[in-house]
C-alpha cells in the first residue's frame, strides 16, 4: 500500500510538471542560452530529510550534464529551454546503459537554479529528488 501511495504521489507530482513545461503559456526561447553555464546544487530525496548531496550541473555545446550522474554511465544530453515571468526553464534527459534515466526539470532565475529530477531504473520504482544552488564564477 505505501508504494502505491509514493507511485501515486510521483506520477502526480510528474504530470504536474510536465503540464507546466510543455504549457502553452511558456514561449521557447530561441536566443537564450544556458551553454557555459555550471551550477553547485544540493540535492535530496524528496521528502526525507539528512544531508544533502552536492552536484555540479553544467551546461555546454547544447547539452546538459550532471557531474553526480557520471559515476553512473549517465552521459551529456541535450537539453530544452523556455521561458516565463523572466526565469529561465529547462529540461533533459540523461541516459544510462545499466541505470535507466534520470529526468531533470529546473527554473534559473538570475544565479540561483532550483527544480526536480525523477531517477527511474528498470524494475524498481522511479525516485523524486528536489536540488536548489547557485551560479559557479
């Protein structure tokens, strides 16, 4: 039963990030750029508390990358922006051979970056994690 909850909750949490993303509302940025950009996050599980891990993200040539998800076969991907109220929104995936996917979903507003990312492996159930950070200079 408590599976089916966190499944539930999940794939709600997900639609709901999914429908602002792909919203109407939003407008594709064409001259905008996050390429040679690189954040410092920390990330948790959602809904747990306990220290953070930290990550650095990084934008380059088009694609996104996640420094953490390296040491699991996660490669650069490509990745997808908008824009809305002034933020900038992105999405990508990342792929690994053995360990699944790791879809990630942000907001950058001026040196901050927050958002989500859903870890989901073959045969096991898909984890949430929430990160916030800042711009690296």
């Amino acid at each position: 039963m408590r599976n089916f909850i966190y499944s539930t909750f999940f794939f709600l949490v997900l639609g709901v990030c999914l429908s602002v993303i792909v919203s109407s509302e939003f407008n594709a940025v064409a001259d905008e750029t996050l390429d040679g950009k690189s954040f410092s996050i920390n990330y948790t599980e959602y809904g747990k508390s306990g220290n953070p891990t930290k990550d650095v993200l990084i934008f380059k040539d088009g694609k996104f990358q996640s420094k953490d998800c390296e040491q699991y076969g996660f490669g650069p991907a490509i990745y997808e922006l908008a824009s809305k109220d002034g933020a900038t929104l992105f999405e990508s995936t990342l792929t690994s051979e053995k360990e699944g996917k790791v879809e990630w979903e942000g907001k950058v507003e001026g040196d901050s970056i927050t958002g989500n990312f859903m870890w989901s492996k073959p045969g096991q159930e898909p984890v949430l994690y929430t990160y916030a950070g800042s711009l690296k200079k």
